[in-house]
C-alpha cells in the first residue's frame, strides 16, 4: 500500500510538472525573435556609447516579445474536444469523416486561435485553419463544431489527434501551442476484391454434419421439421410434413449443417520479419500486403457463402485478442473463428493490424509441442475441409507444417506469389496442394474461376 501510494504521489507530481511545462511552452515568431535581436543589439549599443536614447528604444524592443510572450502563457486556450469518426471503419482507399467538438473551458472568449489535428503517420490532415469564435464557458455558443475528411491509402490503424490549438498575442510577438482531447483510433481494413458466384462455398463441402446425417439417413422425410421463415431455401421444404400441418415446413437438418474452412497466413516471411521494423526488404513488404488483400477477398467471400471459418497463422497469433497466443495456429495455439453474422467485418478489422513476426523459437515450437499434442488447428477435424493459404516466402519448417496440414484439406490450395522458391512449391505440389502463382488482386479473380470450374458444378 505503501509503495502504491508513492508510485501516485509520484504520478502526480509528474502530471503536475508536465502540465506546467505545458503551460509555459511559448516560442517567438520570427517577428517577436527579430525584435528580441534587435533590442539586445540596440542595449548594447546604447551602454557603449552611454545612449539613455538607445537604452530606452532597445528597452521596448527587448520587453515587447517578453510581455507577449507572458501574454499567450498566462491566458492558455483551455478547450475540451469530442471526436468521432464517420464511419469509424474504412476500407483503404475509402473516405472518413472527422468530427470534432470543441469546447471552451475559459471564462473568456477564445478567439484568434489556430487549430490542427495531429495524425499518425499515413493520414494527411488539413493545415491549420482559424478556429471560429467560441463563447465564454456555461453560454450558449460556448462549443463549435469542426469538421475534415481523410482518405487513407494503406490499411492499418491509424492514431488521431489530440487536437492542437495555438494563439499569438495582438502584435504576432508569440505564440503558444496547446493539445487537447486523447487520440482516438481509425480503422482502415485491407481492400476487398469481389469474387464470382458462390465459388468452391457448395461446390466441395457441404457440412460434415450434413453429410453424416445423410448417410444415416438416406431419406429426410423422417427428419424433425420446423415452421418455414423467411431466408429458407425452397429446396429444403419437407412437403410431407407441409401437408400433416397444413402450413410450409423445412427439414431440421438445414439447421445441422456447419460447413467449414481455413484460412492460412504466411506471417513470418521466412525469418525476415527478425530484422524488425523497417528492416524487412521492400519487396517482401509489398508481397506481405497483397497476400492480405488476398485473405480479405478469400476470407469475406466464403462467410458470405456460409461458411464456418478459421484463420491459421504460421507466426505467433494476431487474430486470436488476448495475450496468451505465441506461437501460431499450427504450434499449439487456437486458431481464430469467424462466422457470420458479422463475421466478415470482424475479420476484416483483425487483418488491419497484421504485421510481419518473428518465427517462432525451436524452444517455444518444443515446449507447445509437449502442451498440445496434437496441433490445435487440427483438434476435431472430422473431415477434409477447403484450405486456402496465402504464402509469401516460406521457411522449411513452415513447409513442412504445410504439407502435414494437407491430410486435413479438400482442396488445398496455396497461392503463392514469386518470393516463394521453386522448391517448396515443389514439396507443397507433390504434398497435394494445388499452387496458383498470383502476382495481383486482380490475378485471383480468374484463379478463382479455374479453380471453381475443377472442382465442378455445385450441388445442393
């Protein structure tokens, strides 16, 4: 308790010193510094030639910066901001509005006043504008309403504000800066590239559940039925029940069926991602966001066509929230789920904070081995379920891994892009999984295609 209490003690002296610091955080314009020059030269001056003249001139130029600069400190534009975002989240590429309340705290009016946001690296905010006339404190038209948009190119999650508001003294002598209001963040998720039809969502795996059910039982007449509602597929209405109620009745199995499949994500580039940031070649980090871009389209594709969908990452985990994920989906940690409703969207908000990590440790890789036997990825899969995985430039321990996890897929499918070597296309290939060089977004729409059409026509 004791050393609780003096850690806040010393919070709070250091809030205290930091706000004062704050406080008096003015600088001179250039105007007022040319005045200041100018008075010291002038003082100097006037002692050697022994000028009260000189001294009393260079005694104004010298006190005019100090006064205004006393001025700014003493009277601070205290303001309280309110921000928000229209919408909150956005594609890359997309527009966001920022929407900002401010207030004024003062007693008195604070007008003259610039005001600027403060973004994070990779949002242009407007330049500085005069901030409109806001009333004194506790009166109406003591709040204004601001307002600008951004459009941010690349995804990521992005840090606005605070808001940074700054006066000058009547003369342009000095001026001081204020910051107000706590950052707030911005969400801006990978690019989404429509895929056509219904793709392999029918075409390959029609539910383990389902399929199981069928086998037991050859005809569905049996089934337990339920009452129609709206959004059930015609194909599945139990007409013999329809008839014994009087009213459209569906087969119960329609509500059985959880069709599945995964995802993989190459996060760890093959030990480059060790150099740390900004140390990984541009060429990788190019590769890495468009194997992004390529989950995105895959990922919200398949939700939309129902799937149960999980996300495996070959480095530590970054999908899963919480702190207890190190070693990825395939060493031990448990994948991350999606499903819809909302599975799309939360999808898309996890891959806009993806980063290139470290590989795993040979030693955190022995000891998840010990914990979990078997890989979580793989726990209670009954069946083979549709695999896709973006690889960027794998590790051999990484393709080993890949062709291990091929027993579990139907179909494996690995697009991989030019970074990846010849031979770990070749062990991917001879492991059963089916490689699809793509160099751009746009190159997965055919692939797409080719791939729908080999595995043929869509069943019910």
């Amino acid at each position: 308790m004791a050393a609780r209490g003096m850690r806040s003690s010393q919070s709070a002296e250091a809030d205290w010193f930091a706000s004062v610091a704050a406080r008096f955080a003015t600088r001179l314009t250039l105007r007022g510094g040319v005045f200041l020059i100018a008075g010291i030269v002038f003082f100097a001056n006037g002692v050697l030639v022994n000028s009260r003249d000189v001294l009393f001139v260079a005694s104004l130029l010298i006190m005019a910066p100090l006064v205004a600069a006393g001025f700014v400190s003493l009277r601070p534009a205290r303001v309280e901001v309110l921000r928000g975002f229209r919408p909150p989240i956005v594609p890359a590429g997309g527009e966001s509005v920022v929407s900002l309340q401010v207030r004024n705290l003062a007693v008195t009016p604070l007008g003259g006043a610039w005001w600027g946001d403060t973004p994070s690296a990779g949002i242009d905010a407007p330049p500085a504008a005069v901030l409109p006339l806001i009333g004194r404190t506790g009166t109406p038209g003591d709040t204004v309403s601001l307002q600008y948009s951004v459009v941010p190119r690349e995804r990521g999650v992005y840090a606005l504000g605070p808001l940074r508001v700054s006066r000058q003294d009547p003369f342009g002598f000095a001026h001081s800066e204020r910051f107000a209001g706590a950052p707030h963040d911005l969400i801006v998720t990978p690019r989404v590239t429509p895929l056509p039809g219904s793709g392999l969502a029918q075409a390959s795996n029609d539910g383990a559940i389902r399929e199981l059910v069928r086998q037991a039982t050859p005809t569905s007449d049996e089934l337990i039925a339920r009452e129609y509602r709206p959004g059930d597929a015609l194909r599945r209405v139990n007409w013999p029940a329809t008839a014994r109620h009087g009213e459209i009745m569906v087969r119960q199995e329609e509500q059985r069926s959880n069709p599945e499949a995964r995802i993989v994500l190459d996060t760890t580039l093959a030990g480059a991602a060790g150099l740390g940031a900004g140390h990984v070649p541009p060429h990788l980090v190019a590769a890495f966001e468009l194997e992004i871009e390529l989950a995105a389209s895959v990922g919200v594709h398949l939700l939309d066509a129902g799937y149960r969908l999980e996300a495996i990452e070959l480095g530590a985990s970054q999908l899963v929230p919480g702190d207890q994920s190190s070693v990825g989906g395939l060493h031990g940690d448990v994948p991350a789920t999606f499903r819809t409703p909302g599975g799309d969207r939360a999808l898309l908000e996890a891959l806009a904070s993806v980063v290139p990590v470290p590989w795993p440790s040979r030693s955190a890789r022995l000891a998840a081995a010990r914990r979990v036997p078997m890989r979580a990825a793989l726990r209670g899969a009954q069946a083979s379920v549709p695999t896709f995985a973006m690889l960027v430039s794998v590790s051999e321990p990484d393709v080993d891994d890949l062709v291990a996890l091929a027993r579990h897929c139907e179909p494996a499918v690995a697009f991989v892009q030019r970074t990846v070597t010849a031979a770990a296309r070749e062990r991917l290939q001879e492991a059963g999984w089916t490689c699809w060089e793509l160099a751009t977004v746009e190159d997965l729409v055919s692939a797409w295609n080719d791939l729908a059409g080999e595995r043929g026509v869509s069943r019910d």
